[in-house]
C-alpha cells in the first residue's frame, strides 16, 4: 500500500504533514520491539506502521523478542494482573521472567537512535540502555490502573528506566517519575481487514464457512480469551434467540504469547453445545479478508469483554459502519458513545437486551453505525497515528511532563 492511496480518505493536506513530520527524523532509527510478529492488536498495528513509516523516508524498523512456552504462562499472569485481575504469581514466575529477558538483551539486537518498547513481555531490554544509547520509550497498550500491586512495582522498576511511558488514554496510566504521553491506537482503512469488498467476495467466505445470511448474524471477533467473554456472548445470544431468530458467529485465533487460547476455545465449543446457529470459527493468522467479510456480513458486532486494551474490533466494526453493542471497559468508552455511535451494555442480560433492541429498530442501528463510521474517520484511522508518532519522536527532546498528542 502506497501513503498517496489515503489522499481519497484522509485529504492531500494530511499527507503532506506526515512527509514534513518525517522529514525532520531523517537520518534517525526507531526500533519497535515487541513480543510476536501475529496475532493480537500491537502486531496488527506494527505490521501496517513499519512499512508506511520507512515510504515516508523514516528509518523504521521491528524486532521480537523470543520466549519458551513457560515464558509465555508467566507473561499471561501478568497481562491478567495488570488488568486488576488476581493470579498466582510466585517469586519462581518472576526468575523466569527474568531469565529468559537476561537472554533477550544479550540476543536481540539493539541498533538505534530511538527504542520503541511495547508491552510488559520486552520492558528489561531498558537494562541495556547504557550501552546502546537512545532514546528509551515503553508502550503499555495495556489499562494498568487498577493492576495488582506485586506485578506493577515489579514492572514499575524498569519503567522507570525509560525516557518516556506512552498510554492508550489519561486513564490507563498510573503516576510515574518519568513523562508520559497519551496515544491512541487506529487502524488502517486501506488494508485487508478493513477495505471495502465486493459482495461476492463476502458471500463467498461465508459459503466457506457454511453460514447462510437469511437470517441476522451476530458477531463477535477476538481471540479465545476469558477477558473477552465469549461463554458470557452466548448466553447472551440465547435470551436474544428467545424473541429473535438469529444467528451468533465467534471467531477468532490466538497468539503466539497467548498459551491459554485453546483451553478458552474448548469452554467456548462445550458452552454452545453443538448449536447449528452458533459458528466457532478458528481464524489462522493473517486471515484479514475473512474478518473483513465476516464483520460486513454481520447485523450486529458485539464486543463483550471484561477488561479490554484498546478493542481494535471494535474499531474494525465503527469504520465498516455496524451497529456495536460493547461493555464500558478499556478503550471502548472512547470509540462507543453510548446512543450516538454505538450502545454500551453491563453484564449478560445489558447485551442481550441492547441486540434486541438493535434487531427491532434497523434504521436506529443504521444510524448508530454511521455515526460510528464518521466517529473513526475523525479520530482513529492510521494516519492520525502516524503523525503522533513522529510528533512523539521529536517531542524527546523536550522538557514537557505530560503530553496529549
């Protein structure tokens, strides 16, 4: 995908910016780190902000940290802990952290001008920070203000190390010695999840799939994670069935740092009960044309998740225009405001009762979507993001504390 191709969506002008924005990190690296190439919102995003970072003439680049299978368990405890949810982490869990970070620093390798750190999984490669110079930033994508105690002030003591600690929004963050800045994530409009498709195209996945479209289709897609509620969207879907015929498709993979994903899936699979009007669908990575289709087809996307980062589906669901029921958790109050651009749903009965009401007024869920759409167009398309990226860059130098981008 070329940076012209985004002139029709975004305006020539906006284009023009990220080029003088890009022309003032010439000659500098920025090197993303994270913890997998697939799967999950931050390798979504990456994959898309690397390439169009390097046309804009900035030298940007993407390593990933490795980790063995126990590794991954441990990180998983953390994600959960940092949602303020409680897991038995012992001092054990946190050698191993330890251990397989030590190997990282010596392994990965650290060439740049600027450190781009991205989640809890790659934060002690900042120990090397000494002897490889730079800028250091650290991306937490996660909502830590409610984080268990034991975990933060574990992770806390290298995040301080760091120049700078960016969040989703003012509050997710917690309150630290260094700056803070507060960026968004998006979605690009013109990749595969997201462009517009043909009808035979969408008509054709779905025969792949043996879903019919004569009836409406309810949506939820996310990885198999308890944090996503996908046994609490079915018995959702199973009130809504009570009035509505309809039919509830679940789809979704896992990640490479996600070990609890097919454990999730079988509670999922044993919940529906072998329902034919209950779709479970196994998606492989890079699937984006599937999830394109699936949502386009879809009546109504739900989002039902009890802690959430951002909730990229969610913006996936606004831009293509579909009526969105979601829980108020993470960044979802930032994308659906409630009656205006989608409904915000508490609980299993909430949901249910907010697709219902969606099913019985299909011009008000119309209207819902559109919104929703023009809600994204403003506010969360990688354009934007681009730019407070590189305004991030340059900011380093500055002596501000905080910073809204």
């Amino acid at each position: 995908m070329k940076i012209q191709d985004y002139i029709p969506i975004v305006g020539r002008s906006t284009i023009e910016e990220l080029y003088l924005l890009a022309e003032k990190l010439s000659g500098k690296v920025v090197l993303n780190v994270n913890s997998t190439l697939t799967g999950g919102g931050v390798a979504e995003i990456l994959n898309r902000m690397v390439p169009l970072l390097n046309q804009l003439g900035v030298d940007a680049r993407w390593e990933v940290i490795k980790g063995n299978d126990r590794f991954f368990q441990v990180t998983k405890k953390f994600h959960n802990a940092l949602h303020g949810l409680r897991e038995d982490i012992t001092p054990e869990d946190f050698d191993v952290f330890a251990d397989v970070s030590r190997k990282n620093i010596d392994e990965v390798k650290l060439n740049g001008d600027v450190f781009f750190i991205h989640d809890p999984q790659p934060i002690m490669l900042v120990n090397k920070r000494n002897e490889v110079g730079g800028k250091w930033l650290w991306r937490c994508h996660i909502d830590i203000s409610h984080a268990e105690e034991k975990v933060w002030r574990f992770l806390r003591d290298f995040v301080v190390k760091y120049d700078a600690a960016v969040f989703t929004a003012p509050s997710f963050s917690r309150e630290l010695p260094v700056r803070q800045f507060m960026i968004a994530p998006s979605i690009d409009p013109l990749s595969d999840k997201n462009r517009d498709l043909p009808t035979d195209t969408i008509e054709a996945i779905l025969a792949k799939y043996h879903i019919g479209n004569e009836k409406p289709i309810v949506t939820q897609i996310s990885r198999f994670d308890r944090l996503k509620d996908p046994v609490g969207v079915i018995q959702a879907f199973e009130q809504v069935r009570r009035s509505f015929d309809c039919q509830l498709i679940l789809a979704g993979g896992s990640a490479t740092d996600d070990p609890e994903s097919e454990e999730v899936l079988k509670e999922v699979e044993e919940r529906a009960g072998g329902n034919p009007d209950i779709h479970i669908l196994t998606i492989p990575p890079n699937s984006d044309m599937e999830i394109n289709a699936l949502q386009r087809a879809s009546t109504i996307i739900v989002q039902k998740s009890l802690r959430e980062g951002f909730g990229l589906t969610v913006t996936e669901a606004l831009w293509k225009a579909k009526p969105v029921v979601a829980t108020a958790v993470g960044g979802i109050p930032l994308q659906v405001r409630n009656k205006f651009t989608g409904l915000i749903s508490h609980g299993i009965e909430g949901t249910a009762y907010a697709i219902k009401q969606l099913l019985s007024n299909p011009e008000y869920a119309r209207s819902l979507g559109q919104n929703g759409r023009e809600h994204v167009k403003q506010n969360f398309l990688i354009t934007r993001h681009l730019a407070e990226y590189m305004l991030l860059f340059l900011a380093l130098g500055r002596q501000e504390e905080i910073i809204y981008l």
